[in-house]
C-alpha cells in the first residue's frame, strides 16, 4: 500500500467506520479476478461505502489523494470491467452494501434501486407487487443495478423492452469531482441539454460511480405461449418476426437456433427431445405473453400468426407447447445451447452485433468466410435475430490443443471476425462492453471521430483519471494515461 | 462582413458553388427571427451545404477561422435556439438543401431522412409504405428531422412511442472539429462505450451538426377509437390511465382538460359540442389505435376499459366517438384549447415536467399557489398528463396592460413557476429545450453538478465555441463564454 493509499484508507475508516474499508488480503482475493477467471488485478483495499454521501466524499478524498477507484458489483463482467489493475495502484469500491430498494410503486411502474440491490432480487421484488422488470440474463444472482447500468446491459427480453437504457428511468451517479448528480426523477420529457443520465448509461464506471437509478416496470404476466418453428434459413427467420411484429406487440423472445446446434444439444443433454418431428435447417423460439386477461389468449394469437407464416411459406413447421412443462423444455434447449457448445470443443466467442436486416447474410456469408479463412474450425451463430446481435462462436478444428489454439490462432480469428463485423457497420460489443479485453480492439477499429470524442469527454469529466482506470479508453495525450 | 467572415464565405463559394453561402440581406431577414417573433438575431451570411461532406468542410474552415456556425432547420424553435446572436459574429448554416430521405424500409421498419426534411414529408413517406412516423407536432409543416433529433421534440404521440430520443436509431453528425461522427448504423446493442448519438439528441447543435438520422417507424394504423370521459380529479385521470396501461399498449393519446377549459373553447368555436351531457369537473380525451386486423377493435376494448372505469369510479360518464367525423371534432377541442386560451387574455405559457406520479398535485396545488401568490391570475393546466407534461398558463388579471403585464410580472410568475417545478423534482423544459430563452433559469437552478458537468463536455468538444453561440449553456471560464 503506497503512502497516498495509506493514508486515504485511514481517512475513510475514521470517517465512516472501519466496516467501510476491508484490507484483509483474504477477503479482498475473491474480487481481484473476474468470475472467468481471466483478468487478474491487486488492490491494496476495498472500499464499501453503504449510502451515497459516502462514496462522495470517498471519491472526493480519492481524488485529492490522487488514487484511482474501480468500482465493482457483482464482478460478473465479461469484459474484466470491474477487475483492478495489476499494479495495486487503484482501491476496489464495492457497492455492495448499498443494496436497498429504495422504492417500488406498482401504480407507476417504477422502481428505485441502489446500486448494489442484485437483479433476481429486484425481480422478484416486483413479481411479488405484480409487475415485472423485464431484464434477464444468466448472471441474474450476483449481476447488480450499478453494473447493469453502467454496462447497458442487454439479455433475453430485448427485442420487447429495449436494453437496460430502455428500463432507466433515473440515474443517481457521484461524479469523478465528488459532485453527486442527482438525476433520480422519473421525467419522461426533461429537455435541459445534454442528457447525463445517457452518458452515465454504459460507461463503465469510468465517467461516475451509478450509486442508484429508477427502473421500469412492466405488467406481471397473465400467461405465455411459447413456440418452436422450423424453417429454411435466417432469412426466412426474420421475415418471420417482421410479420409478427407487424400485428403484435405481444412477442417477447425471438430466438434463432441453427439444426446442427440444435442437435448437438439433444445429443449432450439427456431427456430433451427435438420440438418437431420434421427436419429443418434453422429453428426460432418465440414466447408470446399477454399482461392483460381480456386480451387474446397468447396461445391463439401465436396459433393465428404462426398459420398464417406457415401459409406464406415463412415456416414449414411449428407447435405450440402444449404445457408450462413442455413450453420449459423448449426453452430449456436454448439455454443448453452455451453448456452443450464447450462440450464440443474449445472456441471463440464473440458478442457483436449487426443492424438486424444484415444479420441473417451475416450469419451466413460470415460464418461460411470465418471456416475458409481459418480451415478446420466450425462457425456457429445462434441467438437474438431480433436484436441484431448472436453469439457468434469460431470452434476449434478437431483434435487442436485448447491452450495452444487460444494463443497462436485466438488474436487472428478474432481480429478477422471484429472487421467483418466493422465492414457491416456492427459493433464489437453488442452487450458485454469494452472493458479491459476489448480496448485494443476499439482502438484498432475506431472510428477515429468516436474514439476521439470519448477520449476529450473523458478527459473533461475526469481529468485526474480516478475512475475506472485501464478501461474503456485512455485518456487523450495531456490527461494521463491509465 | 469581418473579414474572417468574408474570407470564409469565399473559399466556401470557391469550393461547393455560390448556391452554398447566400449573402443577399433579404434573402437571409426571415431567417434571422425566431417564428414567434420574440428574439432578433443578425448575420451577414447564410450557408447552405447539400451534403454532409460540405457540412464537414465548413465547420473545418470556420473552425479554423474562428467564425461560429448557427444551425437552422425548419426555424420553428420555441426557445430562440436557431437565431443566431444579435452581433453578426456568427454566420447561419441552414439544412434546407439536405432533404433526401436516403431510405425508407417498411420492411425493417426504418427511415433514413437527412437533417433538412420536413417532418410532415417524412411522415407522409412513411404512411405511403403503409408504416408511420409517430412523432407529430404543431410545426410539422416547417420542423426539420435535424431541428427534431437537436431538441428532443416531444409531441402528441409521447405517451405510446416516447420522445424523439426513442424514435431515433442511428445519428450522423459533423462535429465542432470537423470529423464526421458516422452513427447511422440501427444497432439495437452497441455497447462501445459513451453513446455519442444519446448525446448529440437533445444537445440543440452545440456539440456537433447532425446531418441525418436513422429513424424508427411503427405499424400503420387499422383502426382508431377516441373516447371522452368525464372525471373528478387528474388522480382519477391518472388512476384511469394507469388502468388502461396496465391492460394494454393499444392507447397512443390521453389529454387532460380541466372544465372551465372546456367551456372556453366551446364558448370561442362555433360549431363545437360538449361530448358528454354530464358535467364534470375534469376530462380527458384518449384514443387507442390497432395496427393488427385481427387484433380485437379498439372500440370494443375502449368500451372494455371504460367500462370497467366506471364501475370503479374512475370516470363518471364517457363516450365513445360513433363516427370519424365525431372522432375528428373530439381532437378539435383539444387542438383549439391554445387559440381559445390566447383569446381569453394575454398569460405565461410554460413548458415544464414532474415525474408522472406527481402532476395531478401539481396541477391543483401548483394552480392554487400561484393564483394566490399573484392576485387576480388564473392558472390553467393542460395536457400530456401521461408524460408528465402540462401546459401550464398564467393568464393576465382581467382588464391588465398585456405589455406592461408580461414586463412587470412576467419574469417573477415564470421564476415562481419554475421554482415550484424545481421543488417538484421536474424540468423547466419538457420539450422546447433551452435556448437563448431559458438560459438564465438554467444557470439560477442548477443543479450544480449538472451545469457543471454539461460546460465541461461542451468545453471539451468544441473549445472554440463554434457551434451555436449562446445557446443552452456557457462555456466553463477558461473556455470562450459566447
């Protein structure tokens, strides 16, 4: 521990308690390295503020101090968003104590989240008033409000609700100054200039530590339906959706499966059985969900649209779970898909995304491209059609050593797949963020307009460099460079 | 004409022809007042650039010569945001010449429209493909798309669709040093840090020139329902609407109308009727529209809903219109409720927000408070009750000196107005935007944070202070105060 860090940390027990600043080396390891256990940081100690006041004055004393904070929630990131760097320069800020629902109105649908208030928490908060809040994503037991805002995080109920940007309502954030923005207030028009409360929104923390927000809640669901459809390929698929979405709001997942995926699944997990009984190149999940029970019975709306896509040759087969159990293993196919993929080998994955209309010639062409330039592997692309953005997989050729693999060929395929993604006007990461693994890459890819505005705004919010160093983006020349 | 002006307007002449820098003083007059006639700008020279290559070289020589730009689009600014300042320092650059719509799929439900078209022309585009741009506003015949994304518009649509900053996927923009920010791309996920297009929407072209957006559209319309109800309070309105939200996303308008609104505009238009034969204190006018010909009729589940109100007692009476003529004669009442208020005596007119929740309060309490504070006005609230956005008028005492009026007591009743929304945790824009007209009250309230915030990011962007001169917010010192 430097001097400067010594000191700080002394600062802040005194001030708010020695619960507020843990240096046990044993206590602080679990949070040094992200869940996959590929980013390593050091910090001397952890900081864990338990209100808003707390992590002002914490950054205020940081930034006289001049020691960076990395703020962390869950340390669910994908990214190595949330892992210090290796120096032991920077303290860990958790936010973990701030883990209050500050609020939950189910007449207006919205709820107030501390920062560190874990999102299956929050959902089931609101399923117990009625309502839902319409996030979800695998990490839903560790994954935090903070980190899901500050990583705009995305998930399966996307294509109906938007992203986590969609969900926020209001943001709380304690600025790189000390300053505490207070934009909490849910206003659905607010035309006072630029929008904090979007910037903050996928920043990483690198702008501002997120110490609460207001969320969206959306009516609790009155039934499901939920749908396999078999068909000819991902352009077919999406003319599928775009007719539903023509007629109905009431569609919630829209999942596209390729055969081979499909029965590589069936293969590794045992009791699951294929939907249809005919064969068909490509495979979409749909779940359909009604809030109202006046309305059209998700399972006869689904029945209508799905015979009418079968009439216009956009399917060639499809059911409806018959049950909430058959309906469950469908579902339970689609969630099998990851665990059934590392089964079949070591592989690259990758979350890009692509305007939604180019998705189905890039799942093709650029998978097809993928194989021919690096001959043996297999690509494989399965996802959310709907939002532009699948889990584009390069698997290893048969018989390559993991390890080896990874290292001489990883770095290549990727860049070959990030500039595919680029020529289509894509993104490098469509929901996990830049963080640490991804800043050369969008350094190497720019745009140079962007990268240079996220730098100067960087620069002007936090000149210092004390929040979230190493991620993201460097500061411009003149700011330091974490 | 400086002579850095001069030499501009030459090489700008030089490069793209003469059709892109108008010099002619009665060519550029119209131009030079906002369309209410309340701020007078000059400038020896209007540009006129007809593509973003030439918006791009401009900002680069005006940068370079120092001369600030003044974007123009439809000139329709309800807050003196596209005049430019009174001392000719700054030259106009209008969009005008930027009217292509690039591209207009029904298919992926997307609109490429250039800066300087008109929204009445993009909506009509949109409904020829069978589609719709649900954004409409009173200007729609002048308002440019460019205009539209740099002040956020608002509109009558909000409550189902949200404000421009919902409705945009994708923006291009020149930025204050001449790069071109290429964010046309509709990527439903894109998490490649700080979100230049969420910036750039609602910054009123102080942050960079947008040149062209990509915009969502929605599904045509089927059918439509306009019912009027009559109520007690805006509680029961509010109660009544989330109601309805709760049960379906069919309901695209609800306006509250206080009763002795009513009676004004049926005293002011001949030909009008009272939709109900009860009387009630308050009224709300809703609509629900269907875009799926399956769907159940928006009558019926009007009547549905309505019906089940009134059991519940949150409306007292309601009608549903019988016919479009009836329909159309509903909406006249609220579309005349500004041209009768105008005729009842001259009164302050404020664009403000509360979070939803709050308004039925505000609208009675605020009302009260500021009858009583400022003897003999009236106070009338008005409006998106939904979004939390009323027109909130202070009419003149009866018999008042309109001119004297608005100088002696105006700047008190909007401060007192404004503090009260302040108090409220609301916006002192909902949907205009600052401007040159809410400058000051900007700067009186804050938060600090937030001001402080916003001045760092334009001093980072455009340090020079070339784009739009003395609108929204001021340099921080050290930075060029326009």
């Amino acid at each position: 521990m430097t001097p400067a860090q010594a000191q700080l940390v002394e600062q802040i027990r005194g001030s708010f308690g020695p619960k507020t600043a843990v240096t046990d080396p044993e206590a602080i390891a679990p949070w040094l390295t992200d869940w996959r256990g590929r980013f390593h940081g050091s910090a001397p100690a952890m900081l864990a503020p338990a209100t808003t006041a707390e992590v002002a004055a914490i950054v205020r004393l940081a930034g006289d101090a001049g020691v960076p904070l990395v703020p962390q929630g869950g340390n669910t990131s994908m990214v190595g968003g949330a892992t210090p760097p290796a120096d032991g320069s920077a303290l860990l800020l958790t936010t973990r104590r701030m883990n209050r629902i500050r609020a939950l109105s189910p007449e207006s649908n919205l709820a107030v989240a501390e920062a560190g208030v874990i999102l299956a928490d929050l959902r089931a908060a609101a399923e117990r008033e009625g309502r839902r809040f319409p996030l979800d994503l695998g990490a839903r037991g560790s994954a935090t409000i903070g980190g899901l805002v500050s990583t705009n995080a995305g998930g399966t109920q996307v294509l109906r609700f938007g992203t986590m940007r969609s969900l926020v309502a209001g943001v709380e954030a304690v600025l790189p100054d000390g300053s505490v923005h207070e934009g909490l207030a849910p206003l659905k028009k607010d035309n006072r200039g630029y929008d904090l409360n979007q910037l903050l929104i996928g920043a990483e923390g690198t702008l501002g530590i997120v110490t609460a927000a207001t969320l969206r809640l959306v009516p609790g669901m009155v039934s499901r339906a939920v749908a396999w459809a078999g068909l000819e390929s991902p352009a077919r698929a999406l003319a599928l959706l775009r007719s539903i979405e023509a007629r109905t709001d009431a569609v919630e997942s829209f999942e596209i499966v390729p055969d081979a995926t499909l029965a590589l699944v069936l293969g590794h997990v045992p009791g699951l059985r294929a939907p249809l009984e005919t064969r068909h190149p490509w495979h979409v999940l749909i779940e359909a969900v009604a809030t109202d029970p006046g309305a059209e019975p998700p399972t006869a709306l689904l029945e209508r649209l799905l015979g009418t896509a079968i009439e216009e040759e956009l399917a060639g087969d499809a059911v409806i779970a018959a049950s909430e159990a058959q309906a469950e293993s469908f579902w339970r196919i689609r969630h099998s898909i990851s665990e059934a993929e590392r089964a079949a080998g070591p592989a690259l994955q990758h979350d890009i995304s692509v305007p939604v209309d180019d998705m189905p010639r890039f799942m093709v062409e650029g998978g097809a491209a993928a194989e021919a330039r690096f001959p043996g592997t297999h690509a494989v692309a399965y996802g959310h059609l709907g939002d532009g953005n699948v889990h584009f997989h390069v698997r290893a050729p048969a018989g390559a050593d993991p390890a080896r693999w990874y290292v001489e060929q990883g770095p290549a395929i990727t860049r070959f797949v990030h500039d595919m993604v680029v020529a289509a006007g894509g993104s490098i990461s469509a929901e996990h963020g830049i963080g640490q693994m991804k800043r050369a890459e969008l350094e190497r890819l720019g745009p140079v307009a962007r990268l240079s505005a996220l730098r100067a705004i960087k620069g002007a919010l936090d000149p210092r460099g004390i929040l979230n160093p190493g991620k993201l983006v460097a500061l411009a020349p003149g700011g330091r460079t974490p």
